[in-house]
C-alpha cells in the first residue's frame, strides 16, 4: 500500500504495541501519542502528550488519514475516573479528528461495554462507545474479548497459577478469547477499509464455537505450560467481591482485585455474540489458541516472568 497515515493512542500498551508494529509493517507511518519519551522507530513518530491534553491530540492528529482510539482505563478506583479515562477521553478524541476533518475512526471498546450496570468500567466503556456513534464519523467499533499473548500481564498470574499446578477460577461460566496478534491485525486491516466495516461493532475471538468454559481455558493453559493435569477451584462469587473489598483496603488505588473488577468477573457469559464476529471476508483469525497460548507461555519464561 502506499504511506498513509495513522493516528494512534494506546501505542505503549499491550494490544496497541501489537498494533503499531502490524501497522508499520503493512507500510503504515504511525503518529503515536505517549506520556513517556520512546526511543526512535522506523515508520513512528512519536507525540508527547495525554488524552485531556487537546493541543497534543491535536498534533497527533495532524496529517493523518485514519484516527484509532485504543487507550484506556481499566483499573482506577473512583467512576468518575473511569469516566475521565474512557467516556471523556474518547471524546477529546473524535474532537480532535473533526477538527482536522479525518472521518475515519477505528475504536477498540469492550465486551463489559454490552453489561454497563454489571461495573464501572463496563458503564464508561459503553458511554465511550455511545460518544463515538454520535460523532457523525465513519466509525467501527471493536468490543474484543478476553486478551492474551506475549507481553500480558493481566493473565499472567493465571498462566503462573497453573504452573505451580493448580488455578483458582471464577464461578462457573464462559467466556471467549483472542491472540494479541490476530487482534492487531484485525485492527490494521479496518483501518485501511473503504466503508465495508463503517457503523458495525465487531466481537472477534479465537473462533471457538460457543467461546470457553473457565475450566477449559485453564486446562488449555496447562497444556502450553506442560501441566497435563490442571486441578481447578471455582471461587464463590461472594469470596471474590470480598476480596474485592479487602483488597481495596489494603491496597487502595493498587488493588488488583476491586469490587468493581470482581463485580465484571463473576459474570456468568463474556461470549462474544452470535453474528458479532468480523465477516471472514475481512478477517479471520490465524493462530490456533494452543499454538498462540504455547508461544506466550514460551515468552514469558524467556522474560523470567514465569
């Protein structure tokens, strides 16, 4: 393809790593906002800035042909920041894309965005998401699913649980999953759309029908880790919003584990919905989940982090 460029928040992060470097690799040139200075890299150009700060967005911005929202907040301890970092942040963006009259706008939501009285985090992401379909801009939404792959740290401490041979789980129930990379490249690929993908909200996953059992993708963890056999205890739902609570105390705007994080994960169904997938006419996804859940396992013990 020829250069084009593509405006990017969350760049410094997990998925938005994995995106700028498919994104550069498919010859797209990246203005990327960041808090912190980065080192220099072929195809970016870095931009100092935040999301409540409109001049930096506004240099970001500039020049570019397609805007992607993938920054936000997923563990803060009040709703009001939660607003700030997912609803209002999201608005300081498309402000900025009108203002430099780009009408493409790739956003990377949720799946807690279809449950916002189920938590804070699910509330602020569905308001994001109502904020970027009244923008009037040629928008898709992305809601991915639960996120895996080198470089996680969310599910790290379940892929370290299994490896000392055992995992601790949450009530009974299922939930769907996707390899970074495979998400990644969906991103990039909507990004370059001409209008097949503008108004849809996307739920892409590994492909598995019917997502998982919590049981089941423990098991399939065991199996990139070598653990044959993976006993699981389902934690009661009241345990965890205790935790939650306790954790809160101890650990105030550290806590891991939050009332609100344990509200979003005692729910029963994180599937993504039936005919919310990319039509494979667009994409599909490439790694098999053992093939990509081995190859994370493999980083992580190269990093010392398991």
């Amino acid at each position: 393809m020829t250069h084009r460029t593509l405006a990017m928040t969350g760049a410094t992060g997990f998925v938005g790593g994995a995106t700028l470097h498919r994104a550069v690799e498919a010859g797209w040139h990246v203005r990327a906002l960041t808090r912190r200075p980065q080192g220099e890299r072929e195809g970016v150009t870095w931009i100092a800035g935040a999301l409540d700060k409109p001049d930096s967005l506004a240099d970001m911005v500039a020049g570019a042909d397609v805007v992607m929202h993938i920054a936000g907040v997923v563990n803060v301890p009040t709703r009001a920041a939660f607003e700030a970092g997912n609803a209002t942040a999201t608005a300081n963006v498309i402000a900025a894309a009108r203002d430099a009259h780009i009408s493409r706008f790739v956003h990377v939501s949720s799946l807690a965005a279809r449950e916002p009285g189920l938590s804070d985090y699910g509330w602020s992401k569905e308001r994001a998401e109502a904020v970027v379909q009244a923008s009037g801009l040629d928008w898709t939404i992305v809601r991915p699913p639960a996120v895996f792959g080198p470089g996680d740290t969310e599910m790290l401490d379940l892929f370290r649980m299994v490896r000392r041979g055992v995992a601790l789980l949450p009530p009974p129930g299922r939930m769907s999953a996707i390899y970074v990379d495979d998400l990644a490249r969906l991103l990039v690929v909507l990004a370059a759309d001409k209008g097949t993908s503008f108004g849809r909200i996307y739920e892409p996953d590994d492909g598995t029908p019917g997502g998982w059992s919590h049981r089941g993708f423990a098991r399939a963890i065991g199996r990139a880790v070598g653990r044959a056999h993976v006993p699981t205890l389902a934690a009661p739902a009241l345990l965890l919003k205790v935790g939650g609570r306790i954790d809160r105390f101890i650990r105030r705007d550290r806590a891991k584990l939050t009332p609100d994080r344990a509200r979003y994960i005692v729910h029963p169904d994180w599937v993504v919905a039936d005919g919310a997938r990319p039509p494979a006419t667009i994409w599909r996804p490439e790694r098999e989940t053992d093939e990509a859940l081995a190859e994370t396992a493999r980083w992580y013990r190269r990093e010392g982090w398991l």
